[in-house]
C-alpha cells in the first residue's frame, strides 16, 4: 500500500526513533565517517523483521535497474546448447524507508555493507539458468551500498551455466543470452530493466577457443505464466564462430 509523503515519514520515525533519521533527533554526536556509519546502522536495524520482507512502498512498481560485467567466459558449448561465465551483477533500486540526513557530516557518501540481511532485497533469478554458484572465498563476494536518497546498489559476483538454444540461419554465427527476471512480483509491483547506458560489459581479456565475441543487445519483455505477468530484462549476445564447420 502506499503511503502519502508526509505519513511515511511518520511511519519512518515510528520505525527508527529518529524522525527523518536525523543524528541530531537522536542525540548522536557525529564526528568521523564511523559514527555515521554506526547512525545508519542503527537506523537501519531498527525495522521490524517482517518489513524487511514487504517491497519498498510506492504508488507504482519498484524499478530495479541490472548491469553486468562479463569477468569470463569458461566454454560454449554448441552440442550441450551450454554457456558457462562468470560476471559481476548489480543491481539498483530504491527504498524510501532507507532515506537518512547527512546534515551533520555532509562528506558522507554511502554506508557501505557485506551482507542483506537487514533490508529488503529483489528476488530475481536467471531465467536460463541450469547452475548458479556465488562466490564465497576467502569471504562472500557481495557488496551493498546505501545512499542518503535511499537508492541501493547491491553487487555479487557468481559463475552461471545458462541454456544457450539457438543458432542463426546463418553459418558461423551463435546467440546467447541472459534474462534476469522476479520470481514473486508481477509487473505491477516489480520491473526490471538493463541499465541505459554500458548495461553488459566484457572483460577485454576474455579469449575463446572456438568464437569470437560480437555485440550485446538488451531489452525487456514480459513472461506470462499462470502466477501472472512478469517484466523480463534480456541480454543478448552475439558470437561468430572461428571455424564455420558444422558442429
């Protein structure tokens, strides 16, 4: 449900003891980057646990924008209709229960944390995906930001295996694909989109036996099932062959 402007701030300062989460409503004295750290945190650990599992509250759905970038490429496997790579995801999003004032250390730029336990997360997933594996040593390689705006930037790095069906009617060309959708959400309460601009980005180092990497194109289309509609954010990507053999 959403809240008019001035009752989620009220609803904020219920759940944080600090109206607008202010250092000075809440007698704290801010004097480093770690004591504002410490503000937001307290803030922020404040919610209660089943808010942590409501969506951000607004009046349309909630926008999650995704980028990647491509670290490598394992293999392609044309006979198997497999890819394997690993990449950095990211994605934004915003959550208005996580504004914060940076009036007294007006520097601060974000909080900076390794975990998600404490906020509301997107439920995304790969919807070619045959294995998933997240990156764990020597820690779990995941890095979440939080703006004075409330703007996220949640990051992981991870190693997919995805399906990679098709091939064109031309000779020596191959196209693979990433879709990154919500399992939960419909399209009415969550969309997802590719970044604008450098939405996929490719290791320049990245060398393949048997293709070469051509151009990446995104879009987004929409998955109907029987749960519903669903927003489906589609990377595309273009590989030549460098043998036209017959595979």
């Amino acid at each position: 449900m959403f809240l008019p402007k001035t009752i989620s701030i009220l609803v904020i300062g219920l759940f944080t003891g600090c109206f607008l989460f202010t250092p000075s409503s809440c007698n704290g004295d801010i004097n480093s980057r770690i004591d504002m750290d410490r503000f937001v945190m307290r803030a922020i650990n404040r919610f209660g646990p089943s808010e942590k599992d409501l969506r951000p509250p607004a009046e349309n759905a909630t926008l999650v924008t995704v980028n990647a970038f491509i670290r490598n490429i394992l293999f392609i496997d044309e006979k198997s209709h497999q890819w394997k790579l690993q990449l950095t995801f990211r994605q934004e999003w915003n959550d208005p229960r996580l504004r914060y004032s940076i009036e007294s250390y007006p520097s601060y730029r974000y909080l900076t944390l390794a975990s998600t336990k404490d906020i509301w997360t997107p439920d995304l997933f790969f919807t070619s995906e045959i294995e998933a594996t997240y990156h764990q040593v020597p820690q779990n390689n995941v890095l979440l930001r939080i703006y004075p705006n409330g703007n996220v930037l949640y990051t992981s790095r991870l190693t997919l295996t995805l399906s990679c069906p098709g091939t064109l009617s031309v000779p020596g060309e191959l196209w693979c694909s990433i879709g990154v959708a919500s399992y939960a959400y419909p399209v009415d309460d969550l969309v997802v989109r590719w970044k604008k601009d450098n939405a996929v980005q490719i290791d320049k180092k990245i060398v393949l036996d048997d293709h070469t990497v051509g151009k990446v194109t995104t879009g987004t289309t929409e998955a109907i099932t029987v749960a519903g509609k669903f927003s489906d954010a589609v990377a595309q990507f273009h590989f030549l062959r460098k043998s036209c053999k017959v595979l």
